[in-house]
C-alpha cells in the first residue's frame, strides 16, 4: 500500500488482563465518548461489568448498567444518559430502550409501541439531544407465504419499508413522523437530531429536527455502507476541521471525511478531542473511479496498426504507424453508445469473434483483431495493476483534523509479525480517542482446520455492523486482546 506521510504514534502496550477478565471468544467494542472518554462495551450478559469507561486508556471504572442487561448502544455524553439493548431473561427478548438522569443509578425503560404497523416491526435505533430521545422503529411489510407455495412457484408480495419516529421528553413515547425506506444511522447534537434513510430509489435522505418533531429532508450524496464508503456526513466545517461537535467539547463519529488517497475503505474509524484516529484497507486500482470499471491503458500492435485504448479517455483510438495518424477516434460517450460503430464489424469464424475496421474511403479491411487476442491483453494489463493489490492488508491512521494523515503498518504500530502465504489467521484492530490519548485493542483469529472457507473475509473490523464481525464464529480461535495506548499532545 503505498501511502505518503508514512510516520505515526508512538504506541505503548499496556496490561489490562486484570480490567477486562473476559474469556477469549467474547466480544469487546471499543467506543470513542467523544468528550475525552472511551467505553469498552461487552454485549455478554454472563459479563458483570459489561461496559467500562476511561479518561486516560490505563485506569478503568464500570459504568452501572442493570444486571443482566446485554447492551449494543452506550451513550453517556449529555446529562441523560441512554442505552440500547436486550435483556436475555425475558419471555420475548427485543430491543430495549433505557434512560437514566442520575448518570446510572436508576434506570427508566421508554416503552414504544410496535403493534399498529403491517408486517414486522423492530427499534432500530435511539438518540438522544438534551433531554429529549428520538426512537427509530423499523417496518417491513415482506412476508413469505409459506403456507401457500413450497417450491418454485413461490411469490411474494411486494415489501414496502418504512421508518417511523417516535419523540419521548422521558414519558410515553409518541409517534411524531414517518418517512418510506431504511433507516442507516443518526445522532443528537446541540442543534437537534441528524438522521440518514436510504429511500425507494436508493437515494440517501439526511433528516434533520430542531426538536425532533418537525423534521426536513434534504437529498445527500453520501455512501453510508460499512465497507467502501467515500465520504461520511455531518454539518458544514468550521475552521478547516472536520470534526462534528455534537455538544460543546463533545465530538461525534459522524463526519464529513474524505478518504486519504491509497485508502479504499475505513473498518473503523474513531473521533475524539485529540483528533482522528482510523483502521484503513486499501484501495484497489479501480477504486479512484467508484469501482465503474475503466478501460486500461493498453495498445495492441498488429499488422502496421496499432489499438490504443482509453485514448482517448474511455475511448479507442486505430492509429495507422506508417501514416502516424489516427484511422479511427471513438470517444468515452461513443462506446457507450448501444448501436454499430462505423468503419468496424464483428465477424465470426471458426476461431471465434473478430473486430474487423475497414478502410473508411474504400471499405476494404484494414486489420482484423480476434477476441482471444483482445482479452488476452486486457487481462494481462489488469493482472498487473492487482499484482501489487492485496485487499487483507491494513494500516492504521492518525489525523489531527481529518485532512492531513500519518500512517503505520501493524508491524511499525504494535510489533506484529509480518505475514506470510502460509499464515492460517488475521488480526483485529480497534481504536478509540479520548481527550490526549488513543487506545487501541488489537486480537489475533486463528482458523481452524479445513471450516475455513474461501468465502469467508479476512481483515479488520471494528463494531457490530462491521461485517467482518459476523464470521468471528466457532470456526475461529481468538488469542487474549493485547492493548495499546499512544499519548498526543
């Protein structure tokens, strides 16, 4: 991965066995408070501290979480704290969404109602700004009609989505608003809510409320994908940094963040007052356009003519090498257009197709170019942009203002072991940032045996939506998280 401004933190291993005494296959998240704190969030509920907080990376304290609570969402930067979650020992155990205003020794549980929506309902999410919360209820109207059809002459009806609101100032929750599509994430800050739902047409609508009960949308361009995003949203920049500050001091994970260029992807990605601190995956060669596939730049030679792709831009230039000038220009919007080009045919034979260009004056064939020999020199070219490409392979980041980055490989940040062809295992990465520290959580997987399938992806991941979490399965064997600080000023 070749990235500029290779330098980065001086990363210090700290003993934290003693804090977190988890067996090895439970999952810890690390979280970034945002106000100078980190959380360290355990969705077991056989843990009895499930989630613990630091303002130094060294020193912990558990937060009072009910017992038994699984928790998945900890927010504790306004007065009213919030927390989403499950509690495994009820008859039917959904999201639950609890509140408390005396920092965790009581805890209120806000009830919303499912029951008045076609299909099925779950929460999808809570938010909170100031005392007021903002529930995410989402709807799906897909259901598959087992009873009727067994086989390929199943059908199903048309799914409609849809995203409800519901506005609670700590009693009764009301639903205040409903919007079609899927809900994909959101915030509270000083200024109201900030939501995002992906729509029917696979637009992206950012939500805004001053009180999160009149609310407007507005169209974003965003990608809010958890691999190969390009940017991600918040409000407008101030004073060339990229931070969002939810509230005063506190700064939100949700930033306008362009991605570092060799960077394809952010496995994880955390903000805090120190500055940015970031898990990246590389970007492929195709990855500067979107991933819409580029003609390569390749030139065929062949009987005094010479094939000249992506010349000019997505397009096909025929030049002639005795004359030295061009026989033929086809541009980007030309090839893309349906219909014949002039001068050119395809003609079959027993070897297959050939692009055949004729004399523009007389017709008379020119040069003939067989298919074989077109995708031969395609796929060469191609194989070796990818040579060097290796999509496992990580680095980590530190921005103090999301523009300018500093880079390490996990070998220069923690002393890993390089990797080879043979190794049966990948590394995790976690990081978090607090008010002058950055912490990270790094946790080793082993493969076992022949239950390791080609499909399954190899990488880094950093949260409960990160899709590489969802193969952290009894086919892997996790060594104990080793733990990192590195001090900033």
């Amino acid at each position: 991965m070749d990235i500029s401004q290779e330098s980065g933190l001086v990363w210090t291993e700290v003993d934290l066995s003693g804090v977190f005494d988890l067996d090895v296959d439970e999952s810890l998240e690390l979280e970034s408070v945002g106000d100078g704190r980190v959380l360290a969030v355990s969705a077991s509920p056989d843990v009895v501290n499930n989630v613990l907080v630091t303002d130094n990376g060294v020193d912990w304290a558990a937060l009072p979480i009910p017992n038994g609570f699984s928790p998945w969402s900890v927010d504790i930067t306004g007065e009213r704290w919030l927390i989403l979650g499950r509690d495994p020992t009820k008859e039917a155990p959904g999201t639950q969404i609890l509140f408390s205003d005396d920092r965790g020794s009581n805890w209120t549980e806000l009830a919303v109602e499912l029951g008045p929506f076609d299909g099925t309902a779950w929460i999808g999410n809570a938010i909170v700004a100031g005392r007021l919360i903002v529930a995410a209820v989402q709807s799906d109207t897909w259901q598959p009609q087992l009873d009727e059809a067994l086989d390929d002459d199943m059908a199903y009806e048309p799914s409609e989505k849809h995203v409800h609101l519901f506005l609670s100032d700590g009693g009764p929750a009301e639903l205040v608003a409903e919007f079609q599509g899927w809900y994909t994430g959101g915030h509270g800050a000083s200024d109201g809510f900030h939501l995002i739902i992906s729509g029917p047409a696979a637009e992206d609508y950012l939500l805004h409320s001053p009180d999160g009960r009149q609310w407007s949308s507005t169209i974003v361009d965003v990608h809010v994908t958890d691999s190969a995003r390009n940017e991600l949203w918040t409000a407008d920049p101030t004073d060339g940094r990229f931070k969002l500050e939810r509230f005063e001091g506190v700064f939100g994970s949700d930033q306008v963040l362009t991605l570092p260029d060799g960077i394809g992807w952010m496995p994880d990605l955390a903000v805090g007052p120190a500055g940015v601190a970031a898990v990246g995956g590389p970007a492929s060669p195709n990855d500067e356009l979107g991933g819409d596939f580029t003609l390569p730049d390749i030139s065929i030679e062949k009987n005094g003519y010479e094939l000249r792709y992506n010349q000019p831009e997505g397009g096909i230039t025929l030049w002639d090498l005795n004359e030295d000038s061009a026989v033929y220009v086809f541009d980007a919007e030309t090839l893309q257009s349906e219909g014949e080009f002039q001068g050119v045919s395809e003609v079959e034979d027993a070897s297959g197709s050939n692009v055949v260009f004729h004399d523009p004056e007389t017709g008379a064939e020119l040069v003939a170019f067989s298919g074989e020999e077109l995708a031969a020199a395609v796929t060469e070219e191609v194989s070796a942009a990818y040579s060097e490409y290796d999509p496992d392979e990580f680095i980590i980041g530190w921005s103090t203002d999301g523009t300018d980055w500093e880079w390490q490989t996990p070998q220069e940040a923690f002393g890993l072991p390089e990797s080879t062809p043979d190794d049966n295992s990948f590394t995790q990465v976690q990081v978090a940032v607090g008010h002058d520290f950055v912490i990270a959580m790094v946790q080793t997987y082993e493969f076992l045996g022949s239950d390791f399938g080609e499909d399954a992806p190899i990488g880094v991941g950093d949260s409960q939506s990160d899709s590489t979490s969802a193969y952290l399965t009894t086919t892997t064997s996790p060594s104990p998280p080793r733990w990192f600080v590195a001090r900033v000023e």
